[in-house]
C-alpha cells in the first residue's frame, strides 16, 4: 500500500515468547492502522487482564496477558494470509479485516477472562463486536476513520458470518489462529508440555476450497490437524479443569454471591463510591464504556478491601482468595446414581460444622454441559475442520471422517466434583471411602 504519514515512523517490534518477534511496519496504511489499534484504550487495558484467569494458583507462570496472546494472534494471522495469498488471489481488503479482526477479537473481555463473564452473565464477544463498531470507542473511531466498511467486516468476522467464510475462519473456527496461539503459550507459560504440536507444517498444509467458500488442510497436514486437536484435549484436562483452578474459581464466585446477597440485604460491602463496580455490584447493566474500565485490578482491589469486612462470611472468603487457600476438591469417580446421595451427605457436614453451603460448598460440573474437544456439529458446518484424504485422487473430507484419532475425541468430557473448605478434608474422605464403590479419592 502507499505510504502515509506513517511513513517517518520506525519499525514497531515486539519480542514474544512464543514467536520470537513480531513486527509491524507504520510505514504502510494497514501498519500504521494496527500500530494505533495497539495504542488504543481499549487494547492496552489487555495488558490488565490475565489469558488464564485464575490458571497462577495451580501454574505460578500463567500469568501471561490477553494483550500478549492478541498480538500472537495477529502474527499468526499475517503469517497464514501470506502463505495463502501465494496461492490464491485475496481481497486486500479482506485481509486487512482478517487482521484487524485477529488483532481485537478479545477487546471486550471481563476481569481475569472468562471467569467474571459467567458471573456477570454476558459474552466477551458481544461487547467485542460493540466496540469495533462504536463511535465511543477509539479502535471505533479508528477502524471507520480508516474505511467506512472496516467495523462492519470487523464485526461479522468475529460474529462468524462474514463472506468469504474461508477468511473468516482463520479467526472463528475449530482451527483457527485464535486457538493456535492459546495453545501453545499456555503450554508455554504453564509449564504444561501438552499444548506443543508442529504449528508450521499446519500453515504450510492450509488451503482454500474455493468452490466450497472453507479452509482445508492438503493431505500431507492430516498428522500435524490430529496432534492439533489432542493438544486441545490434553491442555483442557491438565490446564484449563485444573481442580486447583476450578477451586478458585469456585472461590471467586462465592465471593461475589455473598457481595450480591449484602447488596440486595442492605448490608452493603465496601464498594468505591461512584464506580462502574459499585454499578455492577448493584446489578445493574453496565454500558459499553463502563465494562471496558474494568480489569482484573478492580476485582482485587475490592477483594483486599473486604479481607476487613465487618462481614464475616465475605472477610474469610476474600482472606481465603488471596491467601490460597482454597477450597478442596474431590472427583466424584463412583456409580452415577451415588453421586446425589454423597454429595447431599457432604453439604450437610458442611452445614454441621457451621459453614453457610450457600457459599462454602459447591458441586462443580464444568458449566453443566459436556465440553467438546472437536465436534462435528451438523448445524454450524462452518466450524468443522476439513482435510485432503488421498495423494492420487484426493477428496476433501470432514477429519473425523478420516482420522480415528479424532473419532475418538468427539465423546463430551465432563466433570463433576465437590468443593467444601480443606478443613473438612478428612471428615469428608471418610464419607467418601464409604460411599464409593471403587477408586480412590482424587484430590
């Protein structure tokens, strides 16, 4: 593209753990556009939000950053459009929008991500979407400032319906750049190996079907989408269900339902006056601009102010949180239809020993709903993974047509587990012991 008033500006570079560095030209249109984007409000709050919510209780390294993983992903992004530019003729503007979309695909996530989201009820994208298309925001101002077309193409890449749904892809689907990235700099920074497979011959092996309008893997990338997908499981059951983060979790969230419930009493926590905290706190729905203040430092904030609450509930719970010590957690491996009976028996004993079960016992079943680490779902065909099955006449298949490995993967993954203070352990491994009929306790 031509050169702007960028052009005097020098190379923008960012050393990155996981890919080395990332480079951004400002002396382009499309450079300088990112450089702003990246200066924004909205994306430097990124820096203040942790990729892995509460993963730093279980893993002491994952305290990496939304605004670290962004970045990779726009590098992942750039890297793949290149590849496939060589190969196929791309709108540029398209993959400007691929890249901005890459770019600001988690500007409107909550405190410590996904965490607060389930508290608040919302979705991280919805306030995303918002964002790129409001005149309110600054990357808002920036995108229509730059093309009139730009916070629509944004919009509908990160909401999945944007044309040509190939490009899009690379941003929303089963294996997108988004997911590249997350897996392996958790891996990275967790410590946990499993995240690792071969990222490039994944971006060496991706295609485009261009009669189908959707992204395809060449036969020869088949091994390297399998290793992918269980990268994803492996991650998920020794990182992302962690029993050590789920417990804080589990904490967190007893912490703002004893806040909700001081609230509602009239017994009101220590709020800053004034605030978009004390709004949310109130249960009232926070604008746009009011959810894009907030980050993981006001949470805490307001946790180390209740460690001295006049409450004694909130107090122990805060006190607890930002002690770690957290709550224990037992796997209910037994017969389904004991898992009703010992986990009533285990809120009772709480209640016995003078602990409110309202918020000091929990059953933990993963949001309730089997995750999926790949799944071919009939009515969203646009998030199946597709791959080349042959060398001499090749057809393009859906992998789990192809690849048992993957077959194998498409069963839900649940959990269900009992929270309750670790000062209950033993009392409650005897119940435990009693009740099962096989395994030992998992803790």
């Amino acid at each position: 593209m031509a050169k702007t008033k960028g052009n005097d500006l020098k190379e923008r570079i960012y050393r990155d753990p996981v890919h080395n560095i990332i480079r951004l030209n400002p002396a382009t249109d499309e450079g300088l556009l990112l450089v702003e984007l990246i200066d924004t409000a909205e994306f430097q709050r990124l820096r203040r939000i942790r990729q892995l919510g509460l993963a730093h209780f279980a893993y002491q390294g994952a305290e990496h950053s939304r605004f670290t993983h962004s970045l990779g992903v726009l590098h992942l992004a750039s890297r793949v459009l290149e590849r496939l530019a060589l190969s196929y003729e791309l709108s540029e503007d398209d993959m400007i929008a691929v890249r901005v979309a890459a770019l600001l695909h988690d500007i409107g996530h909550g405190a410590f991500s996904h965490v607060i989201e389930s508290i608040q009820g919302f979705h991280h994208e919805d306030f995303t979407i918002e964002a790129v298309e409001s005149q309110e925001t600054e990357a808002g101002r920036l995108l229509a400032d730059f093309s009139k077309d730009l916070p629509k193409k944004v919009a509908e890449i990160i909401r999945g319906d944007f044309k040509p749904m190939a490009l899009a892809q690379l941003v929303s689907s089963q294996l997108d750049v988004d997911r590249m990235d997350y897996l392996l700099r958790d891996s990275l920074m967790t410590g946990a190996k499993y995240g690792i497979f071969d990222l490039e011959w994944i971006i060496k092996s991706l295609e485009i079907d261009e009669a189908n309008d959707r992204l395809y893997v060449s036969a020869r990338g088949v091994y390297a989408v399998e290793d992918y997908i269980q990268s994803r499981y492996y991650m998920f059951r020794q990182v992302y269900f962690h029993r050590t983060l789920r417990s804080a979790e589990v904490i967190l969230r007893a912490i703002f339902d004893r806040a909700f419930f001081l609230v509602r009493e009239g017994g009101n926590p220590w709020l800053a006056q004034g605030t978009q905290f004390e709004k949310l706190l109130h249960g009232e729905k926070l604008t746009l601009t009011e959810h894009l203040q907030l980050d993981d430092s006001d949470v805490i904030f307001h946790i180390k102010q209740w460690q001295r609450s006049r409450d004694e509930i909130l107090s122990d719970l805060a006190s607890r949180f930002l002690n770690r010590r957290l709550f224990k957690v037992f796997d209910l491996d037994m017969p389904e239809e004991d898992r009703h009976a010992f986990s009533s028996r285990v809120r009772g004993l709480v209640e016995a020993r003078g602990y409110d079960p309202s918020f000091y016992f929990a059953e933990d079943k993963a949001g309730d709903v089997p995750y999926y680490f790949y799944r071919k779902t009939p009515d969203d065909p646009k998030q199946f993974i597709y791959v080349e099955d042959g060398y001499s006449n090749p057809t393009i298949r859906e992998i789990s047509e192809v690849s048992a490995a993957v077959r194998g993967l498409q069963k839900g993954y649940e959990i269900h587990r009992v929270c309750f203070p670790h000062e209950l352990k033993d009392e409650i491994a005897e119940i435990y012991h009693g009740r099962a009929a096989s395994g030992d306790v998992k803790r």
